[in-house]
C-alpha cells in the first residue's frame, strides 16, 4: 500500500470535533482469517469451565454382590442382606436403579485448551482487523448507521468519569443505537442457567479498547449493558470475536490506537510489546478477483471470445414429424398417399 | 479501514450473518441494502464495495423510500439519500431521477431491481394512513 490511509481521532468531550489525524495502523490491515479466528476462539472458549462430576462412590456404596449362576437370576451383583425390600436388587450397574452410572463423568476431563501463542496473536489481529470494517461490524449486527468512522477513535474517553457522561459521549458518536440494541435485549436466560447466577442474557454491545490502567473509565462503563472494556495490552478474542464471529464494534481511546503499531508491529517491523511478532502476509495483495479479470494486464493477455458455435435444431423424429421424414424420404408421402387411396377404394 | 474486496467479504458473511435468514431450505437477508432480500452475492450490498437499498429505516416510520450507497469506512456518510415518501398516483420526481443517477454510474440489473422493489413499496402504501414496514 502506497500511501498509508488516515484515520481520524475525535474529541471526545465535544461532539464532531477533530482533533487530529493518525495513519492507520498495520493491523487494521492484517488477513481476516475467520478460519484462525475460529479455531482459537472455540479453544480458549473452554478455558474458563469449571469441571463438574459425579460423586466417585455414587452407585457403590453397598457390598453388593453377584449370586452367581445356579439359583435362576440375572448374574447382576445384588444387595446383600434381607428384611429389607432393598435386598437382593440389582446393584452397581447403569441398568440398574440407584446403580452408578455408565462411564461416571470424572474431574480429569481435559478441560481447558492449549492455543499456540503465534496462533492466538494472528487471530487477534485479525479480529481487529475486522473490526475495522464497517460491513462486518453491521453484518455482526451492531447499529452503527450513525457513527461518523469506523474504527472509532475518541480522545479523552479515558478520562470519563461519570456513567451518564460516559453515554453522553458514546450517544455523542453514533453509538447510542447500538447500545439501546443491548440494553434492550436483556431477557431471562432460556433454562436451568436461571438458577445458576447467569439469570439475565444480554447482547454484546460496543467494546472500549484503553491503554492506562487507571482509567477512570473503567469503572464509567460497568453499569452499562453489553459494554466491555478490554486493554490494548491484553486484547482477547473472546472480546474481539464474541461467539467467534468476526467485527465487534470497537470504540478506541486515541491512546490505545496509536499503541498498535507498537504492539503488533508493522509489515516493515516486528512487533515490539508482542517481541517479534510478525503481521501475516494476505495471501493475495490485491483479493478484487473482478477487478483483477478486468485489468488491462489480464485482459491484453486474453484470447478473443470465441465465437459462440451455432446450436443446431433439435432431431425432429421422422416417423412423428412429417416435415422432417419428407426431408429423408421424399417417397414416403408419395407411398402414404397411394396405401391410402388403396383404402379408400376397397372399402 | 484497509479496502476489503467483495468476494472476501461475501466470503466471511455467506455462512453467518445478522441478516441471514434460513427458512424452508430458502435463504433471504435483512441486508438492507439488499434489493431482492436474496441472500446471495449479486445482490449482497453489504458485501459490495458500492451498493444500493431501497428501505425504510425503522418500522415506526412511514413508509419512505430511501437509497443508500455503500461508502467504505464511513457509515455516517453511506447514506446518499433520497428521502421519498410515497404519495399517491406514482412516483415522486426525485425518485426517479435519484434511480437514473444510478443506471448512469453502474451496474444496469441493479438498477432495474431498485426500481422494482420501489414500485412494489410504493403500490403497498394505503394513502393517507401512515403504516409501519411490516418486513
């Protein structure tokens, strides 16, 4: 890319107004790779499970056992003892009533997932690539009619102190639709997770990249629904790639965007706070096959259209086509003509 | 921001988007730049780097016209649009002449759907009442 695109930061307190110009960053230009972004997102996905299992005695805690054969009863091991209904009922095996189950879930279950870490950093950047462009944030379903640019830039966000004024600003740049969409969409979950502290589903709404810690944003944001903040530092796919689909809508403070050059690096140079990181390449550099086939190098190259051959009539079958059996045999109508006339004398 | 071409884009969006909408074996888009609501790269105006929708933005306001042109990174001013409501006994001028500017700068199929879909609308339109979009 020639001449490196600009990306315009907005000030936050005041709506519209420019504050300055960035050059887009080379991650905003990394490949889209849904096919990374996926496989990364439904492994890490898993590492924040909590393992659940079955008791290790449930079903054993009798001194069952078999009766063996010769007294004409299954060879299931039985209660042992008498006086009892309980007794000489079937024990121990997942047929059986109050037995242990078939292959008891056990805590060793390999849970959580190991992702490469080069895998993990190109689906990153990949995410935010496509968070930065406007049909797949739109296609993601976020309302993101009004916003002025995307990806959004604001400066002085992290400076917010205050819940409403935090909306205010957020209203201020267009994305204001996009979080009546998520506070609008908080239901009852659908299910036992009701009874679990997971009572409420909420959409994912506008994600606020920061750079200092301390920001008093941080706690500006929490009591807005379907708002996360994520650290330009710590970016997440599961932030980034919600569900592992790509194009989150990201609102940026002017600090963490113009950490990203330094953080993943360019294409020129590798990433510094990500030590030696390097941008995938695009497999193709120009992926418009359309505009690629109408190219004049393609098209000088181009044989002529062929002509296109003249497509012949349909056979017409001549026992059902008179046209087509006078054609083949002229004397056929002749001969017709006579069995007839022959007929016609006879009767 | 970087220009993403089309067929990358139709190629994230073909098997999931917030627009599909799979019913009966079919599948339709709520795109709304979408002319024929088809879920299929032609008409996917999300997934072109210059599209045309004729909709009406919300379901609460009057049925009025509206096309849109796709504009790279910035939604805000994706919009050129025409504003029409639709009045009784045809097309409003704009319209028109807002569908030749579109013949004029590109794909002719294209353009000859908008008008479809717009007539479709407009003979929808129960005069005097305002009626919300029911698609």
């Amino acid at each position: 890319m020639a001449a490196r695109p600009v990306i315009t930061v907005f000030d936050a307190k005041t709506k519209g107004e420019v504050k300055e110009t960035v050059p887009l960053p080379a991650v905003l230009t990394a490949p889209i790779r849904l096919d990374i972004v996926r496989f990364v997102h439904d492994n890490l996905a898993k590492n924040k499970r909590q393992p659940y299992a079955v008791s290790e005695w449930t079903g054993h805690q009798h001194s069952a056992e078999s009766w063996g054969t010769g007294r004409a009863v299954a060879r299931i091991p039985r209660i042992s003892g008498s006086g009892t209904g309980r007794a000489a009922q079937g024990a121990f095996g997942n047929m059986c009533r109050s037995g242990r189950m078939f292959a008891p879930t056990k805590i060793w279950r390999r849970w959580h997932r190991k992702v490469n870490l080069k895998q993990k950093r190109h689906a990153v950047a990949a995410a935010v690539a496509a968070s930065a462009v406007p049909a797949l944030v739109m296609a993601r379903g976020h309302q993101i009619d009004s916003v002025p640019e995307i990806p959004l830039v604001l400066d002085g966000i992290e400076k917010v102190e205050r819940t409403k004024d935090l909306l205010k600003v957020l209203a201020s740049y267009g994305a204001g639709d996009d979080l009546a969409r998520a506070a609008k969409s908080v239901t009852l979950r659908a299910g036992r997770g009701k009874s679990r502290n997971r009572r409420f589903t909420v959409r994912r709404g506008p994600l606020l990249v920061y750079d200092d810690d301390k920001a008093s944003v941080l706690k500006a944001f929490r009591n807005i629904p379907g708002v996360d903040a994520v650290s330009v530092h710590k970016l997440s796919i599961l932030k980034l790639a919600p569900g592992g689909t790509l194009g989150r809508f990201i609102v940026w403070s002017a600090a963490a965007f113009k950490a990203l050059d330094h953080i993943f690096g360019t294409y020129t140079q590798t990433g510094t706070e990500k030590g030696g990181y390097q941008l995938l390449r695009p497999v193709m550099a120009h992926a418009d096959v359309t505009a690629i086939v109408k190219s004049e190098a393609v098209q000088n190259v181009l044989r002529p259209i062929k002509e296109t051959p003249e497509a012949h009539d349909r056979k017409a079958n001549p026992y059902k086509n008179k046209k087509a059996m006078d054609r083949l045999n002229p004397f056929h109508k002749l001969k017709k003509r006579i069995e007839m006339i022959k007929a016609k004398r006879s009767v | 921001m970087a220009e993403v071409s089309s067929d990358v884009l139709w190629g994230l969006l073909k098997n999931n988007n917030s627009f599909l909408i799979r019913k009966n074996g079919n599948d339709f888009s709520t795109d709304p730049y979408n002319l024929l609501n088809a879920h299929k790269q032609k008409f996917a105006g999300i997934a072109s780097n210059s599209g045309v929708g004729v909709s009406s933005r919300k379901k609460s306001d009057p049925v009025v016209l509206r096309l849109k042109k796709l504009r790279k990174n910035q939604p805000k001013k994706n919009h050129h649009e025409d504003t029409v409501v639709i009045k009784r006994g045809g097309f409003a001028g704009p319209a028109r002449n807002a569908l030749k500017a579109i013949v004029e700068s590109r794909n002719t199929t294209l353009a000859k759907v908008a008008l479809e879909r717009m007539k479709k609308l407009h003979s929808t339109e129960v005069p005097k009442k305002v009626i919300s979009r029911k698609h």
